[in-house]
C-alpha cells in the first residue's frame, strides 16, 4: 500500500507539472513568467519543509498528510477558474505551502521503514514516486488536457489528492511515534536544524549534491517541452514525451542499480554522474532533432538516477548518525531549493540567453557543484569510515 499511495502521489505530480506547464503556455506567458510559475511550485516548500519537519513531531505526520492533500487538491479544482498566467501563478505559489505536508509525512514514515527494508531499497520509494511522475504522469497529461480540456484535468487532479487521502490510513497506521522527547515549535528549532549545515561537513556535501540535481532535473522538467516544440518542431505529446524518456533511465537506475552503488562506492558514482550528466546537457543544449534529445533525456536520466541512490544511502547514514528529523527535513529543503534555481534562475537567463543554452550554462554549474562536494565527501571518508563498511554489508 506503500507503493501505491506514493505511485498515485506522482501520477498527480507529474500530470499536475506538464498540465501547468502546457497551460501556462496556452495562456500565452512568456519565458520570465514561465520560469516565475514553474519556480513558485517551490517557494512555499523551501518556507515549509523544516516547520512541518517540527509539525509531525507534535501532530503525528498522517493529520498533516490529510490536511495538506485536501487543500491542495481544492486549489487544484479551482486554478482554472481565472485564465490568466497571474493566476495561475498565485495559485501554484498557494499549492506550494501544503505540498510539504504530503511528502514531508511519507518521507517521515519511510524513514522509519528503510531500518528493516535496508540501504539496498533505498531508491525503491524514490522509484515508486517516479514511476508516476516521470513516465505515466507525463505521459497521461497530454492525453487528459486533450479530451477533457484544462478545467477537465485539474478537476482530475484535484480528485487524486483526495484518493490519496482514503488511502493514508492504511500507510501511516504502521507509524510508530519516536520515544525521545519532541522538539520544541520554536523559531531556535529551525535555526538549529539550519545550523547543521555550517556544523557538519558531509551532510553539507550531500546537500550541494542535491542542489545540484534538482535545479538540473526541474530545468530539465519544466522547459524541455517549450524548448522542444520551438527547437526542433514537436507536437504536445512528442514534447511531453520526453520526459518520459529521462525517467525510463532515472526510474531503471532507481529500481536496479542499488546494490551497484555499494559495491563501487559513493565516489565512484560520482565520478560517473559528473561525466554522463554532462554529456545529456551538452545533448540537450545543442540538438534540434527529436532523437538526440530523447538521447539527452535518457543519459541525464541514468546520471540522476545513480547521483539519488548514493545520496540517499548517504542521507540515511548522516540521518542515524545526527537524526533523522532533523535530516529529513533539511533534505526536504534542499532539493526544492535547486528546484527553484533551476526553473526561475533558469526561465529569466533563458529569456536572454535562449531558454535551450541554459542546457550549458547547467552542464558547467552541475560539475562546479559536484566536484566540490566530491572533495568534502573525500575528506570525510577518512573521518568517518567505520559506518560505511557495516551499511554496504547489510
């Protein structure tokens, strides 16, 4: 039931992206308002994920996950009612706020489970989620916003938060809560959970990984299909799909390559990040032909894919080491932190530049970032290398 409900949660997602996306195109926004719209589905979780991390302390995550699948799925409902990319705008920034409270739970109950299921599951959640996200979500938007228009298909969204609502019973029944004392719904609690990042050196350079996957990926999410049906002249349907083709890689390294990241090891899954998602970039920024970026799309997906596992691993070890709330939350907050660089830093230089040459700009910042981490990632190895050998036996 696991897998199902986060399978449902991004089938949502994902048709709930491309649906903004080709909407916001039909609306006739340009390219700083498209970045705008895409880089507002993350602001209210960058300002959320650590209070609602406090929140499921206190509450218990599954009154949170109900909450926040209700509102937001109304929102949903109601987004078409105004056909103006401002709008649609608000309504995407409002959505953002209540997102946390869906993916921050799951992710609170996951954590607790990846203890029994072991590191060599650890992309099998990740995957579930994708699976809806990246190939059937995708894939189902174009259909849907055919034959039941915009109104049709945000109505359809909205009534899959509410399906997911029916289903958490079952998942967060099997919750246990922590038995050490909560922390206390005070601002010092968010510091101090920020504060982590100054204090410990490999949970930073997990995050600066992070950082750097999700502003490609969310670039990559968001522009690939305005950039492929002015670049290379695709329908809706061939734009969208895709993506589809990113997440048959992202989703196969997710599901099979877990056990490969411990045996090789974490810098050797980081080396071949920093050469294959390059390679994609590098496809993506200069091709006009509908092969080469489906080529593109499937590299970067096989070099995210392995760049999520490692990190992963690595969170759920930091996360034993200093606890798991505390990483979960600040996890939470990264990754939409790149989301939103990738998407709104990437719509406003795009207008300049050409939304398709941000494919390079991305390729030399992905490995800045990357290689900085590598070298942090390095450093600590030699001072923690005692919980690594036992994680890769099990």
């Amino acid at each position: 039931m696991f897998a199902a409900l986060s399978s449902v949660m991004g089938i949502s997602v994902g048709v709930a992206k491309v649906t903004t996306t080709l909407y916001a195109m039909e609306l006739r926004a340009n390219e700083a308002l498209l970045g705008l719209i895409a880089g507002s589905q993350s602001v209210g979780v960058l300002l959320m994920s650590i209070p609602i991390g406090l929140l499921v302390d206190h509450l218990g995550p599954s009154r949170l996950f109900v909450l926040g699948s209700l509102v937001a799925g109304t929102l949903y409902m109601a987004l078409p009612a105004v056909p103006t990319p401002v709008f649609l705008l608000v309504c995407t920034t409002a959505i953002s706020f209540f997102m946390p409270m869906r993916f921050v739970s799951l992710s609170t109950v996951f954590m607790q489970q990846l203890e029994t299921v072991g590191e060599g599951k650890a992309g099998w959640y990740r995957g579930t989620h994708m699976v809806g996200m990246f190939l059937l979500g995708p894939m189902l938007a174009a259909a849907l916003t055919k034959a039941l228009g915009f109104q049709g298909t945000y109505w359809l969204i909205g009534a899959s938060f509410l399906v997911t609502v029916f289903m958490s019973p079952i998942v967060f029944g099997r919750y246990a809560a922590r038995s050490t004392p909560r922390r206390e719904l005070r601002l010092s609690g968010v510091r101090s959970d920020l504060g982590l990042l100054a204090q410990d050196v490999e949970l930073r350079g997990v995050c600066l990984i992070e950082f750097a996957a999700q502003s490609v990926n969310s670039f990559f999410m968001f522009f690939i299909i305005p950039i492929g049906v002015a670049v290379a002249s695709l329908t809706a349907a061939e734009a969208s799909g895709l993506l589809a083709w990113q997440g048959v890689t992202y989703i196969f390294a997710l599901f099979s390559l877990g056990g490969l990241v411990g045996r090789v090891g974490h810098e050797r899954i980081y080396l071949t990040s920093l050469v294959l998602v390059p390679i994609a970039l590098f496809l993506l920024g200069l091709s006009g032909e509908l092969n080469l970026l489906r080529a593109g799309g499937l590299i970067l997906g096989l070099g995210l894919g392995l760049l999520q596992i490692a990190n992963l691993t690595r969170i759920a070890r930091i996360g034993a080491r200093v606890g798991r709330g505390k990483v979960a939350g600040l996890h939470a907050l990264v990754g939409p932190s790149g989301g939103l660089f990738g998407s709104t830093v990437g719509g406003l230089v795009g207008k300049s530049l050409g939304l398709q040459s941000m494919f390079l700009l991305l390729s030399v910042l992905f490995g800045l970032l990357v290689a900085l981490a590598r070298r942090t990632s390095s450093a600590v190895a030699a001072v923690h290398p005692a919980p690594t050998e036992p994680a890769a036996a099990e």
